[in-house]
C-alpha cells in the first residue's frame, strides 16, 4: 500500500480502549494513535498469526465432530459348486467407542487451544501498538535532530569559510583554524549519521505499517506520553492476571493441557470397538450378532502419555509464574526509572533553554563583531551539546513510558488529552 490515505480502519476492532474512540483519519496526516491503530489492522505478522488463529478455531471444530462408523462387506464364493450349498456372507456396522468417550477432553482441548492463539494475537497486537509508538517518537525526534543539525550546519558554513580563507591567506596557524574547521566537519558527520538513522527508522515503521517502501510518513502531533501515578500502577498491576493477554493465553493453555492430561489417562482403559453384524454361511443359515474389540493393557497403558502430558501442564504453570514474577520485576524497575529520568528531562531542557538563550546572545555578538570566532563557536558546541543531551533524555523516557504501558496495558493510564493532538 503506497497512498496511505485511502486506507480506513475500524476503530471498534481495536485490542485497546483509548483506540476505540479515537478517530482515524489519515487525511490530515497520522498521529501516534493513528499509526497504533493502523498497525493493528495492517502489519504483515499479523495477519499471519490471524490465519494461525483460522487454523486453531478450525481444529477445535474438528475435535467435536463425531467419529464416523465402519461398515464391513465380506462374501465368500465356492470354488466349485456345490448342492446345496450357496454363496456365505457377511455385513456390518461398528463405532469406536473409545473415541467416543474421549471427545469431550478433546473438545475441551482443542478450544483451550484455540482461546490460547486467540490471547497470544491479543498480546502480540499490543506489542505492535508500542512497537508503533516507539517507531512514532523514533522517527519524530530524528527528524528533529536533523532540523536541528541543519540549522547549526547552516550557520557554521560562513565561520567555515572565514577560517578557511584565513588559513589560505596566512593569517591563522593550522592548530588555530582546526577548531573552526573541525566544528563544520563535526555537525556535517552527525547530521549525516541521523540521516542514515531517520532512514532506518522510517523504514522500520513502513514494514511494521504494512506499507510501501516509497509510501509517504506525514506524521503529526506530539509523540506518545504517559505518566502513571504509582497509585495508578499498583491498581493496574493489581488486576494484571485477569487483563493481560499473555498471561491469560497461558491460563488458557493450561487448562487446554489439563484436558489433555485427562484424555491422556482415560486412554489407558482398554480401547473398545463395537458392532453388530449379520451373516449367512454355505449352508444358507442365517445369523446375527454382536462384535466387541478390546485392546489389552498390558504393557504400555499410555503411561508414556501420561507422563509426557504432566509434564507439559507443569512447564506451562512454572512458564506461567516466571512471567508473573518478571513483569513485577520489570514494572518495579520501569516506574523507578521513569521517576529519575523524569527529573534528569526536567533538568537537561532547563538546561537546553540557558544555552539556547546564550546561542542566540551569541550570535547577535558575532554578528556586530563583539566576540572571536572561537568563542562564538564554543557557545554554540556547547548549546548544540545540550540540546542533543535533552532530546536523548525525553527520547529515553518515551521508551521507558511506553514500555511500561506495554506490560501494563492501557486501562487507567491513558496519555493525557494533549498527548496526541492533530495539526
């Protein structure tokens, strides 16, 4: 898909409720939450687990059929006929009656399953959705970046020449006209290097939207924030079993191996096969009866089975609380880390907005010739040092924020209304 305009999207199919009652429209350009939603119903991997999703409902159907019966035919000819003696036969019917018996566990197996891949697409949606919010913010920030080298690369060209000029003509030494030269040299290599980046970084975001490669990107808005109260963290981490999609497909599949476990120890009674039939031998005397089939267990016993399948339902539950206990972990270690590079932001813009105040002092000196090119140059390094410092900063929050609204979910941390305004 190149023209990303005429793409729609349903926003009551969203896995998330601040994404239901957003509007999508990508005419006036994609916010954050437009390239959340857009992903959802877009990105190739997806729909590749939506079709693995097909396959799973599809086996849970099959497990409820029932088994279909056998019907024997068997007619003997003479090899020479004889009087009074005709043709024998025989006919009949019969069920397996063991797989009767197991349908139920298999059903209930089967649609444990197919929940199971219901909840890991649920869960892999909401890690595109960060996925497409960190992509947002990446490709936001370098693109400020490189207005922001441009800009700086811009205003050091004339101070490159001046140098170079003087150097020519004699009237600067080699070692004084190297930081004058270097500077331009400097901002040209770092803006070439987030060049390389924003390119990247675009192109990860056109796969991941299921987009063209030449596909414009018109995005608007501010990046994705989020600052959840700790008393807003606990309440989410609270309800964290019952919510998240992760957890309760291995909730899901534990009960899927229960019934699995079940079917597995029922299948060590004899297997019974059951039928009636009729027949009649050479002599014409017909007769009807019962057949019953029974599988002696004497050695195996689907003990092998059995064990198998326990240990299965054992792995899930232990897979089940590490998850638990990691994502405590890791959400404890998130919210601290948002609370210090939440002051270290606050801090570095502070910064940032003394030496921007100095930049443009700066150059209203240089321009009326009140200080050197040297000190001119060294205010401006030092102003373009802090705003990459700050950027860098908010950049790494962002990730942490969105991070933390992965594991979390979005239920009572919404960004606030600000967040993702439309231009």
């Amino acid at each position: 898909m190149k023209d990303v305009s005429q793409l729609t999207v349903n926003a009551a199919d969203m896995p998330l409720p601040a994404l239901r009652t957003h509007p999508f429209d990508p005419s006036h350009g994609l916010d954050v939450t437009d390239v959340a939603m857009l992903a959802v119903v877009n990105n190739p991997d997806l729909r590749l687990l939506r079709d693995q999703l097909g396959i799973a409902r599809a086996q849970a159907f099959a497990a409820g059929l029932l088994p279909d019966p056998q019907i024997s035919i068997n007619r003997e000819f003479l090899d020479h006929a004889q009087p009074g003696y005709t043709t024998s036969y025989a006919y009949g019917i019969s069920e397996d009656i063991t797989s009767l018996l197991l349908r139920s566990t298999r059903k209930v197996a089967a649609n444990g399953q197919a929940e199971q891949v219901n909840l890991q697409l649920l869960w892999a949606e909401w890690q595109t959705i960060a996925q497409a919010r960190l992509l947002f913010n990446q490709v936001n920030s370098l693109r400020a970046q490189q207005r922001q080298l441009l800009g700086e690369q811009a205003a050091l060209a004339p101070i490159d020449a001046y140098v170079r000029d003087a150097y020519q003509d004699g009237n600067l030494t080699h070692d004084a006209a190297s930081a004058g030269i270097n500077a331009y040299a400097d901002a040209s290599k770092r803006l070439s290097d987030v060049t390389v980046q924003l390119h990247q970084a675009e192109h990860d975001l056109r796969l991941l939207l299921g987009l063209a490669p030449d596909a414009s990107l018109d995005l608007v808005g501010a990046p994705f924030q989020a600052s959840p109260s700790v008393e807003q963290v606990q309440a989410a981490l609270a309800s964290l079993p019952q919510r998240r999609p992760d957890l309760l497909a291995l909730q899901a599949g534990y009960k899927a191996q229960e019934a699995i476990l079940r079917g597995a120890i029922r299948a060590q009674f004899p297997a019974v096969n059951l039928g009636v039939d009729r027949q009649s031998d050479n002599n014409g005397v017909l007769s009807h009866g019962i057949n019953i089939g029974l599988t002696l267990p004497l050695f195996d016993r689907n003990r092998g089975n059995i064990r198998i399948e326990t240990a299965t339902r054992q792995q899930l539950k232990d897979d089940y609380d590490d998850r638990l206990l990691t994502t405590r972990s890791d959400i404890a270690q998130l919210t601290a880390d948002l609370e210090t590079l939440g002051r270290q932001r606050d801090q570095l813009q502070r910064q940032s907005i003394r030496m921007d105040e100095a930049r443009r002092a700066a150059d209203a000196a240089w321009q009326k010739g009140l200080i050197d090119w040297p000190t001119y140059l060294s205010i401006r390094a030092n102003a373009l040092s802090a705003d990459m410092d700050f950027i860098a900063a908010r950049d790494r929050q962002s990730q942490e924020a969105i991070a933390l609204q992965a594991l979390l979910g979005d239920t009572d941390l919404q960004p606030s209304p600000s967040a993702n305004p439309k231009s």
